[in-house]
C-alpha cells in the first residue's frame, strides 16, 4: 500500500505539471501554424524566457533533492518540487486562446505518451524521476517531436478533407470563384465585396482568416452550398507556392491583388520572393477570367499585365480611378469613374485612403460583374469596418480608439498613422511594432518611428525589447521623450492613453499592431 501511495504522490503531481507544459506550447505551435521554422524562431527568440529561472526549477528533480531523498519519504519531494513546477507555469490569459481542434488533441495524446514514458523510470529506478525532469524542461521539444510524430497522420487526414472539397467543387461548375490576395487590404476587401456583391448574389466568403488551404477546404465542406452564386476565397501565404496550392483548388476565374510590400519577410525571405507568390493568382485566372489590380502599388504596377487585367486605383490612368476624396465628421467621400466614364459618388463611414483603395477594388469587381453604379452607392454607405483593421470605436466622452491591431506591415502601419494625421484632437499611437520581418525588422520599425514622430501627440509603445527601434526613431527625429511612455503591457500603454493630455480634450488613440502570444 506505501509503494501505490509513494508513486500516486508522483504521478499525480506529474501529470499536473506535464498537462500545463504540453498546453501551453501546443499553443505556441499552433500560433505558429504547426510550421517548425516559425516554431524554432520563437524558440530562439524565448529561450531566455523558456530555459531559465523558472523552467530550470525542474532540474531541482536530479538535483540535490534526488540524491539526498531516496527513501520511503522521497515521493513527498517529488510532489512538491512537481507542484512549485506547475504554479510557476500556470497558465496566463491569452490574447488569442488556444482552439482544442481535432488536430490539438491528438497532438495531446502523443505528447501524453511522451512525458508517461518519461515518468516510467521514476517509479522503479532510484533517479529514475532524472528523466522526467529533463523531459519536462525540454517540454518545447517533446512538443515538436509530438508534432513531427503525428504528421503522416496529419497529412493523411488532411489530403481526404482536399479530395472532398475537390469532388464538391467540381459538383457546381455554375459556381464563379474568386480569388483575393495581397500582403495587406486583402480581408478587408474581401468583406467589402461580400457586402456589395450580395446585393444581387447568393455569396459565400471564407470567414475570418480562413486564408490557408486547409481554411479554405473547412469552407468548402462544411459551408458552401449548391445554392452559393459566388465563393470569395482569400488566399494567404507565408512560403512560395501556398496560393498556387489554393488555386489549384479552387480554380478562380477573376482574381484582386490589393497590394505587395514588405510583410511575413521571415518566411518569405525577400520582396521579389513575396511579388511571385502573391502572382501565383495572376498566373491561375484564365484569359476569359479578369485579373484587379491595384495600380498604386508600385510592386504591382512594374510587374507587367496582360489584357484581361483590369487596374484600380487613385492616381493615374486606371480603369476605375477614385477622385475627389473627403474626409468629414461622417466619414469619408469620394468619386468612383469607370471604363467607360461613368461615375458615381460615394459615402463610407470607414476612414483613409487604403480604405477608399479597398472600396475601389470591390466597387470595379461587383460592376464588372453586372452591378450598375446607382445600386452600389447604397452598399457602399452600409459598409462597417473589418474588426481591427483600421475600426471605429467610440469611448465614453471623447474618448475614441482606432482599432488597427491586425495590421503588422510597414505600408498599412503608414496608412493608419496618415490617417491618424487628419484626426482633429489629441493623437495618440499605441504600438508594440511590427514583427516577421526578417533582417529588416530592426530597419522597417526604426523607419515606423520616424515616420510616427510628426503625427502623433503622444506614444505608448508596448514590450520594451520589441519597440525599441521606434523608440529610437522617433526621439532621433525629435519627438519629445516626455510625451513618449514605454509600457511593459498593453494595458499599461492603455492607460497612459487614457491619462495623458488635458481630461476633456478630444483624443484619438491609434492601437497599431498588437503582438500575439507567441511574441508577448
């Protein structure tokens, strides 16, 4: 009865402390998209924080404890030392929660396994609990290892969810596809056009970001029905060849490229690499399809086009061009001429320029496919912001958020802060910068400040290590340091932006970015 009782106080405290390990980087995995390069960066980027002084506690199981404790009273220092283990790594609340998807369990269960085979020797061997603690210090690895275990079986599952979304694609020919990509705009344009083309479709969009190929066979599965006209499909990528995978798929027969710049460079590895990916759904639209192009983007323009190319835009020749742009209380006005000059006027409660791009691009799409000017204006005046991309919330008083949290590119963070510019009251950037950026990342964000310096009242910049390129940007381009607030939190910056200036002056706060967890 002492010997099951001595090895309960084991494993019980064990499996506490092997569980919260397991979850917490199943979560980090999955943030990373199960992919072991963007895995091993935030490895490498963490260690400091994953190998230290609070992981390094589990050594204490092959320290001295082991070896001075090996008795009938050993098991109630294991228990302990597995239990300080697991307090110092409970969980923290996530800003985006792990999702316990079919995928996350199985993943649990090989790692499961891991950590009890692991255990085993501490039962019957004197330092057998040696194992396990190393085990549990490696914890990041004996996750990976889980992830690389289950792979073919994860390839397995995932080619039968492809052949069904194929065979149920190729059951509705009738059904005219969509493609949209971009390294930033795409989401937002996507919403856009599900808003105007539905005044006369049936239309389905991949939700959310559902923007990778296995996102994209969910939809198909287990949301598009015969009844659907239209499929708006975003297409996301991080490695050369993603996009031709989803086109391949789905086979589009228009295609909207909304802009090209320097984003995902850590995957991606340069620009040129980026421009070829994101024309991998040029290259699927047939001659009879049309390809939109955002002819303001100059990665975009200097490509070359063919003739069924149709080219969007505010300046310069395009096929559909938006003029005359005003910025009101109400929102934003503008002109829209097409092909065949005709124009419109339209209103949007949205604000910007990259949003008036976007609407452009939606616009010129839905009257290419037969939706005339006069029943557009009022799809356009119902359009609502994508949430945190560039998103309107009013706050007691005068108190107002620009929600921009999902933008994490240099062109789009521009874009918020021009925007910012117009703003009439107190201006206020909340940031923690842009990340995955490769080399350039220390270069672009240093550039971010520079650019922030003249078009903000006051900066919070979030996590310390992380903003310290814009720090230095903008005090190199002479922002006063005493309006500038380095927080260790979100929440932190938040409340200095709630504090700063006079108590009932209109102010604006701009939430720039906002790092996920596996950057946190």
């Amino acid at each position: 009865m002492e010997i099951v009782f001595q090895c309960l106080l084991r494993v019980l405290p064990a499996c506490l402390a092997a569980a919260l390990a397991a979850v917490y980087f199943v979560h980090m995995l999955q943030l990373c998209s199960y992919q072991w390069g963007q895995y091993r960066h935030y490895i490498q980027k963490n260690a400091k924080t994953i190998f230290g002084l609070r992981r390094m506690v589990a050594l204490l199981l092959v320290l001295p404890f082991v070896l001075q404790h090996r008795g009938a009273d050993s098991g109630w220092y294991y228990a302990l030392l597995l239990l300080a283990y697991s307090g110092l790594n409970r969980p923290h609340k996530a800003k985006k929660p792990l999702v316990y998807t079919a995928r996350v369990k199985r993943m649990l269960c090989t790692a499961g396994i891991l950590f009890l085979l692991a255990l085993l020797p501490g039962l019957f061997l004197p330092y057998g609990m040696a194992a396990f603690g190393l085990a549990l210090y490696l914890a990041p690895f004996v996750l990976a290892l889980s992830n690389w275990l289950n792979s073919p079986m994860e390839k397995a599952i995932a080619n039968r969810y492809v052949r069904q979304a194929r065979e149920k694609l190729a059951a509705m020919p009738a059904l005219t596809v969509i493609g949209i990509t971009g390294s930033f705009g795409k989401t937002s344009t996507k919403y856009f056009l599900n808003t105007l083309l539905s005044t006369q479709y049936h239309v389905l969009m991949t939700p959310g970001n559902y923007n990778t190929t296995l996102g994209v066979v969910r939809t198909v599965r287990e949301m598009l029905s015969p009844t659907h006209q239209i499929f708006l499909c975003e297409m996301g990528a991080r490695h050369k060849g993603d996009i031709k995978e989803i086109c391949d798929l789905v086979h589009p027969r228009y295609g909207v490229i909304t802009a090209i710049g320097e984003q995902h460079l850590e995957s991606f590895g340069s620009v040129d690499t980026i421009i070829q990916t994101k024309f991998e759904l040029y290259d699927a639209v047939p001659d009879q399809g049309l390809v939109f192009l955002n002819f303001d983007n100059e990665a975009i323009a200097s490509h070359g086009t063919r003739p069924n190319v149709i080219r969007y835009g505010l300046e310069g020749e395009r096929d559909y061009k938006a003029t005359d742009i005003v910025v009101t209380g109400q929102g934003t006005e503008f002109t829209v001429t097409g092909p065949d000059g005709q124009s419109a006027r339209f209103r949007t409660r949205l604000l910007g320029e990259h949003n008036v791009q976007n609407i452009t691009a939606a616009i010129a799409v839905s009257h290419q496919l037969g939706i005339p000017f006069e029943k557009l204006v009022p799809a356009v005046r119902r359009l609502e912001a994508v949430p945190h991309r560039m998103q309107l919330i009013r706050g007691g008083g005068n108190y107002t958020v620009i929600d921009d949290a999902y933008n994490s590119n240099p062109k789009g963070a521009e874009a918020a802060l021009r925007t910012l510019d117009l703003c009439q009251g107190l201006r206020i950037l909340v940031t923690p910068g842009m990340v995955e950026l490769g080399e350039k990342e220390y270069e672009l964000n240093y550039a971010f400040g520079q650019f922030a310096a003249s078009r903000c009242d006051y900066v919070a910049l979030v996590n310390p290590k992380q903003s310290e390129p814009i720090r230095k940007g903008l005090l190199d381009a002479g922002f006063p340091e005493e309006k500038l607030y380095v927080a260790q939190t979100l929440q932190q910056a938040i409340q200095f932006a709630q504090t700063c200036g006079q108590p009932n002056e209109p102010r604006f706060v701009l939430l720039e970015n906002d790092l996920p967890d596996n950057y946190g």
